[in-house]
C-alpha cells in the first residue's frame, strides 16, 4: 500500500508546539508517512535554534532558513519573497500528497502560496479565528481561501471558515491543539521546574509573553515599557519573560527583555524559548499569563489560572471568563491586577470552562487527512450563505 504523504511545516516554537501531538500521531500512522519541513525562527540563533529540540523527536526532512538579521517591514517582506521561493523548490523534490499548517505567520503564508501554484492540497488549522490588531488576521483568512480543508478551534469558528466561502464537507470543529499538550504531557513538579529553570519562585508568579501589535505603528516600545513599570510596582512576585517572536518590532521588546532581567536579576528571568514543557509546567505555579499571547486565551483556561491580555492583539476571539482585557498602559494593566488579585475573580477561577477543549484534537485531524477527500479537491465551488 502506497502511504500518503503527509508534510507539516513549523515556523515557530509555539506552533510546534501546538502541532507536537499531530506531528506524532502522523508519524506512527500505517497510513501516512511524515515530510516534515522546519522553517522560520525555529533556525535562528537569536531565537534559541529550537530545531534542535524538534530533531531530538522526529526527522526533519528540510530546513529552509528565511530570516534576515533584521525585523524591518522591507526585511520581513523579503523573507516571505525568499520562503516562497525555497517552499516551491521544497516541494518540487518532496511532492507531498498534503501540506499541514497552522496558523497565521508571514513565513507560513508563503509556504501555502508555493503550494497552491504547486496544485498541492492544503490542510489548515486554527482559521477562522480574529486578531485585529495584527497582520494575523489578513494573512490567516487568505490561508484560509488557499486551503482546501479546514480544522477550527470552535463552532464560531467554523462558521466564520464557512462564511468565507469554504465547503461546510471540509471544515471541522477539532478544538483548540494546545489542549492535548495539557493532556498528553507529562508535566514537571515545582522543584524540577524550577531546578530546569535555575530560577525560584515566590509568593506570587507571572508569566509574560508579549508580542507586537504589527497593525500598529512603532508601538512596541512605549506598550511593553507600561507593562514593565506596572509589573514593578507588585509586591513579593517573581517574573517569568518570554522573548518576543520576529514580527516586526520584536528585537526592541527582546533587548528590553534583557536589559530589565539584568537590572531585577532577584525576580525575574527571561528565555528565549521555555519550549512547551517547560511552557505548560509553569502554568501550574503562576497566577498568571500577562501579555498578548493566544496562550493566555488557548491554554491558559485550562489551569484555572488568569489571563492579563494587553492591547488589541487578540481582539476579536473567543474567551474565557478567566481573560482580562485591559489597554496598553500603565494605569490600565495594574487595575488589571487588581483585578487578578481579587478575591471574587479568584474564587471564580475555580468554575472556569475552557471554549477551546474539545478532546483528542489530533486524532480528529487524522481521520479527515486518512479518507479520501483529497480525490478533486483542488477545484473549490464558493459557498454561498443563504441569509
């Protein structure tokens, strides 16, 4: 029997992260037979060289390296100029029966693109979704038109796939894919958590991961510097820093990172890449994800922890009770905490449902990429609504 071809394609650390249970389940599939093509931040030494961790599980069947030294807009769009152009050679020597991608970053963008031209099918995961402070949200709907089936976080979701045209036969609710994670990792204790981080923790603990608000214009600076002056005013709290991705705008909150972590050495520590154990082990001892992540909307929940969401970066999706949004300003973020720290929101935390768990996502997504639905589905009919 002639396996599918099944290639993934990760650009991120956290998209790994969300793919890490798919990228298994294909690989020990009879039926299916893993390409796996890494890309993107995953190959940069400024990002921590994540690849590393990927080859330690799996075989990594290319490495395309896109990324400039820069995160300027004329530097990103050549990046995006030279992923297109390495994807269509990529493909033309792995030809795929099916591409896999998540999301909605620039380099994966062009990956779809090179495979569209290459008639290749697309499979797309986590469309349908909104974030309307940041170039997500034009580059995920667009995936979104190249694909040819559809794998959403939530009935809304879906419906929003749906509403773009796309054929209700090929858009499935699995859920939100960090969710396994929580799930299906074995997740570490207190002390070898912190013994991995060589860092302890205090009373009181957050997490931020903050990104830009690429739909802005040079904002970076002033917003994460208001939520590092909020952050300083909280009592007995140790800090945990993620460093941005490489969006524009990301190198000024990655040196601000460092620099703030060398000055509050006693209470706080950055990383380039907890990478997902680590990630979802410190979720456990947190009170909080601080920031503009989708983590804090996706995973969080499932903690009964809260979410301090900064800004219009995810405007727009589902959330759960345990979300507070707040503006991107000093004043703004510590009533957020105020917020937090209340009892009535703490006492709530304990009922909190998350919208995104849906089960074993993963092996929903197997069962469609295993059937037949690949025969003539390159030629889409839009779908039209009947309102």
């Amino acid at each position: 029997m002639t396996k599918r071809k099944v290639c993934v394609i990760t650009g991120t650390r956290a998209e790994y992260g969300l793919l890490y249970w798919l990228i298994k389940e294909i690989e020990s599939d009879q039926e299916l037979a893993l390409q796996l093509i890494v890309t993107g931040m995953h190959l940069s030494p400024q990002f921590g060289l994540t690849y590393k961790e990927i080859e330690k599980e799996f075989k990594i069947n290319k490495k395309i390296d896109i990324l400039s030294s820069s995160d300027t807009d004329k530097d990103i769009s050549k990046s995006m100029g030279l992923a297109q152009i390495s994807f269509a050679e990529t493909f033309e020597e792995l030809r795929p029966d099916i591409i896999v991608v998540l999301g909605d970053r620039y380099e994966i963008f062009s990956a779809v693109a090179a495979g569209m031209i290459a008639r290749i099918p697309i499979a797309h995961i986590h469309g349908g979704e909104s974030s309307e402070g940041a170039i997500d949200e034009a580059i995920r709907h667009s995936i979104t038109k190249m694909s040819h089936l559809h794998f959403t976080a939530s009935e809304e979701y879906k419906n929003r796939v749906i509403q773009l045209g796309e054929d209700p036969e090929r858009v499935f609710n699995v859920g939100g894919m960090g969710i396994e994670n929580i799930n299906r990792l074995e997740l570490l204790s207190k002390d070898e958590l912190e013994k991995s981080l060589n860092f302890k923790l205090n009373k009181k603990n957050i997490l931020i991961t903050f990104h830009p608000a690429t739909l802005e214009n040079k904002t970076s600076k002033t917003q994460f510097k208001e939520l590092l002056d909020a952050v300083d005013e909280l009592d007995d709290t140790n800090i945990i820093v993620t460093k941005s991705n490489s969006d524009s705008g990301g190198k000024i909150i990655n040196k601000m990172i460092d620099d703030y972590v060398v000055q509050n050495n006693h209470k706080s520590i950055g990383f380039a890449s907890l990478g997902q154990l680590r990630y979802l082990s410190a979720m456990q001892y947190i009170d909080a994800i601080v920031g503009n992540s989708s983590s804090g909307l996706i995973e969080a929940p499932s903690f009964k922890i809260g979410t301090i969401n900064i800004g219009d970066r995810q405007k727009g999706r589902i959330k759960a009770d345990s979300v507070i949004d707040c503006l991107p300003n000093k004043e703004s973020i510590r009533n957020a905490f105020n917020i937090l720290y209340s009892k009535k929101f703490q006492s709530g935390l304990k009922t909190i449902q998350n919208p995104y768990d849906q089960g074993d996502s993963s092996k929903n997504v197997i069962k469609a990429l295993k059937t037949d639905l690949l025969d003539n589905i390159l030629k889409k009919s839009f779908y039209n609504l009947n309102f």
